[in-house]
C-alpha cells in the first residue's frame, strides 16, 4: 500500500466552530449545485432541443429553446458566484489535501479559468445572438456546453483525488507532473456520469417549470413544456439510478457497505434518496400527462430540491469515510470570531433574500411580457 504523505495542517487557528465550518460548507454547497445543475445540464438540453427544433421544423420546440436559452446565461453567473463561498470552506477545512490535489493537476486545474471563461461567453452568445429567422446559434451552445463538460469532468478528477491522499506520492514521482489526471481511478467515471446525468434531470425539470409560466395564458405551448421536460425527466432519472449503482459500486468495499446497511446515519440518507427520487419522478410523470399539472411539477420540484439536499449530504460522508485514518478534520485548532460569524450569516441570509426576490421578479415580468404577445 502507498505510503500516505499529507502536508502539515495550517497552525492558525480557524475562526469558526469546525462543526460550523462544515455546516456552511455544505449548505452553501447545495445553493451552488442547483444553478450549476441548470448550466451544466441546460446547456445540452437546450442545444438538444434547438436542434430538433431545427431539423423538423417545430416552432413550438424553437420557441422552447430560445426560453431555455435565456436562462443559461444567468445560470452561469450564479454558478460561479454560489460556487465561491463552499471552495473556500472546503479549502479551509481540507486544505492539505486540496492544494496538494490541485497542484498534482496543476495545468488542468488552472486550465479551469479559461474553460469558465469561454462557457459563459458563449452561453450569452447562444442567448442572445440569432440569424435572421431568429434561429439560435447551435454551434456557441455546443462549444459552451463542451467547455462546462470539461470544467465538470476536471472537478471530479479534483475531489475524487483530494479524498484519495495515497496517491500523492506516486504522482508526484511521475513523470509529466502537473498534466496528469486522476481519470484512470475506478471511482471517477460514473461520479461525473451520476453528476451529468442529475443535472439533467434538474435542466428537463426547469423546462417543466417555463411551461408552468405559459400555461394560462397559452395552455397548448405549456402543456408541451411540461410534457418535453417531464419525459425527459422520468428517462434521466432512471438512468440516473442505474448510473448510481454503478457509482456506488465502485466505493470501496468499507465505504459501499456503509450504505448497505452497516452504518444506519449513511444507509438511511441513501435510501430516502432512492426512495423520493422515484417519488419525484411518479409526480412528474402525473403532470406530464396532464393531469394537476400545477401542483404535480411544484410538488416534483420541492422532492427533487430534498434529494438534492441529502446526495450532497451522500457526498460529505463518503468524503469523510474515505480520509478515516488519514486526515481528522477535527484536528485543526479553533479560536471563534463571533462577530465575525454573525456578521458573515446576516450577510448570507441577506443575499439570499435580495437574490430570491431578483429571481422571482425576472420570472414574473418575463413571464409576463411573454404572455402578453
């Protein structure tokens, strides 16, 4: 077995409870993915869509896209924007191990700025630039959607590396360092695929919810809203389950039989994720045969919002499973700024409510201007 080499933890203490710390890291985590989910999984629905749209000649689907487009770009900024404060806690509660990590893949990690840089270019593009018929430009969407399928695909290379600290050594004495990758790691392919494949389903679901908007005023483009996101959401999400098997599969045997019943805190998280997330995809599949269409996507959304909440929750433990006897984030010394932690949360609860009502009056004037024509 590799010898296990973690540089030493920081001696200034952190200005939190650990506890505290990892809290944030994980709530501000959940409020990442959620737009990051849109952006990674939007972006291929919407190039999908646009496409079909094209090749049969369906306005009704051309009309969906360019809906679907303009949400990409704001997407995008909240991705990056919500993606700031959980790489911070992570890189104060684990930063050994993710330096190390990010210097081992040094020219892919910094390779990073420039993937983000042409992605969200080119999701404006995409959204904002169209020919004379109005038709989007497929090819910007499919080069910003390649470039957050890389950004996606060097992310797990990175956190699946982080939580594996015997493989510093042997990379650091490999040649090439620096443009090596964790990819040939079991664990890494269906984690992005298990990621890929959710944000998907998280894309098809907000497509339901452009139809919700339509649907009163113009009943027959929303209804088609919901029925092209809601099939697509049932398919995803039975793939997603049986791309998670496979994912859990390839946790090591001690971290795999955490979830099969060997620690209960794990077992249930999991299960209850299992579980609602069929119960999301019953709701969908309901609204998308028409039937309480309304209540049925909300009801859909909120499921699916609680399962995104409890697979990041599966994420944290096997993170934490995998560092068991290698690095005790506990042990890191802590001197609380409570004015400081106060003042940090009032700031958060406040953005959060500035940002929440900016969403809800984009969506209600689009909505209505939409309507209107």
């Amino acid at each position: 077995m590799n010898e296990v080499i973690i540089p030493d933890i920081d001696a200034i203490p952190l200005p939190a409870p650990i506890w505290l710390l990892r809290f944030l890291l994980n709530l501000t985590f959940i409020l990442h993915i959620v737009p990051m989910n849109i952006v990674l999984g939007g972006g291929i629905l919407t190039v999908a869509l646009a496409w079909y749209a094209r090749k049969k000649n369906r306005d009704d689907m051309h009309e969906l896209a360019l809906h679907m487009s303009n949400v990409l770009p704001a997407a995008a900024a909240f991705t990056i924007t919500l993606g700031v404060p959980p790489l911070l806690f992570v890189q104060v509660l684990y930063g050994p191990l993710f330096y190390t990590g990010a210097v081992l893949i040094a020219w892919f990690w910094l390779s990073v700025i420039a993937l983000l840089l042409v992605g969200y270019y080119g999701y404006y593009w995409f959204s904002i630039k169209r020919d004379a018929e109005g038709k989007l430009p497929i090819w910007a969407g499919i080069i910003a959607s390649i470039m957050f399928l890389a950004i996606s695909f060097l992310y797990t290379n990175k956190m699946t590396l982080m939580i594996q600290p015997e493989k510093f050594a042997p990379m650091h004495h490999a040649e090439m360092q620096g443009f090596l990758l964790n990819a040939a790691d079991p664990l890494v392919w269906p984690r992005w695929l298990h990621m890929l494949v959710g944000a998907i389903a998280v894309a098809s679901l907000v497509v339901m919810l452009v139809g919700l908007v339509f649907h009163k005023k113009r009943p027959d483009y929303g209804c088609l809203a919901i029925r092209t996101g809601g099939m697509i959401f049932v398919v995803t999400t039975l793939l997603q389950l049986a791309v998670g098997v496979w994912h859990l599969l390839t946790l090591r045997s001690e971290v795999m039989w955490m979830f099969l019943g060997r620690d209960v805190v794990a077992t249930s998280v999991l299960g209850v994720a299992t579980l609602l997330a069929l119960v999301a995809m019953v709701l969908v599949l309901i609204a998308a045969r028409g039937k309480a269409v309304r209540g049925m996507t909300i009801a859909g959304a909120v499921v699916l919002a609680v399962v995104l909440v409890l697979m990041a929750t599966v994420r944290s433990i096997v993170r934490d499973a995998y560092l068991i006897g290698k690095y005790d984030v506990t042990a890191q010394p802590t001197d609380p700024n409570w004015v400081v932690v106060v003042l940090f949360l009032a700031l958060m609860v406040g953005g959060i409510g500035i940002v929440s009502w900016m969403i809800h009056a984009v969506v209600t004037r689009r909505g209505a201007e939409h309507t209107a024509v």
